[in-house]
C-alpha cells in the first residue's frame, strides 16, 4: 500500500517548478480543469495545483477542490507518465458536480498520456540515426 501515498515527492511546491511547467506551454483543457505538462527526468509524476479565489471565493470551497483533486492524482499515479502536472481550476465545482470533474480530469490525463508517449516514441524513431556503414 506504499505506493498510494501522495509523498513529498510527488508535490510540485517551489514557485521555479511551477514557472516551468507554465513556460513549458502544453496544456489541455475542458469545462473545469486546464492541466498543464511537462515530461521530467524523475522515475514519477508529480503534481501541482492552482485554485484561484476568482474560481471559488471561500477557502473552504478552494480546499475541497484540491482535495478532491490531489485524491484522485494519488489513486492513478501509478498509470501516469513521468510529468510534471500542474492542474488548473477554471470553473467552481462542488458535491454534485463530483462524478463530472472525476471522468473529466480522469479523460484529460489519458489525453496527457498518449500525448506523452506519442512524443517519446517519436523522438526515439528521430534520434535513432543510422550505424556504420550501413548502406543508405
């Protein structure tokens, strides 16, 4: 059961981290999540999350939305590529909207997946020049 934990490790926390991966400019979006990507060198994905108070006035709203976020990024990290993700809110959702945000950011990360793997097959058919002397 180790490997569910949501360590340190898998935060994003330090502001440079963040710049990165906004600067990094890949993201996908839909009704109520921008997630933002950027592959890392580490073994894992990490995550970071960003609730503005424009999105949800109250705190405790703002903390239900990371909670319900950071629950379901620790359930799937083992299925997701080695990226830095930061997840944007973009619209308020609460209870009842639930089960919308879990299918939506559960979609969103697939789409990062593939979009993911797709770009590492790519630079591994790229970067594979040919041996010797081997005829052209």
């Amino acid at each position: 059961m180790h490997a569910l934990r949501f360590t340190k490790q898998a935060k994003l926390i330090k502001t440079d981290e963040f710049s990165s991966v906004f600067n990094f400019r890949k993201r996908i979006f839909a009704q109520f999540l921008a997630v933002h990507y950027q592959p890392n060198a580490l073994a894992r994905p990490r995550l970071g999350l960003v609730v503005g108070k424009k999105t949800a006035k109250s705190a405790v709203h703002r903390n239900y939305m990371r909670r319900v976020l950071r629950e379901f990024f620790r359930l799937h990290q083992q299925s997701i590529n080695p990226l830095d993700l930061v997840v944007r809110v973009q619209k308020k959702f609460n209870k009842k909207d639930f089960l919308a945000v879990v299918q939506e950011f559960d979609s969103l990360l697939k789409k990062v997946n593939q979009r993911t793997s797709l770009n590492s097959q790519q630079n591994n058919t790229n970067a594979s020049p040919l041996k010797g002397n081997q005829p052209l």
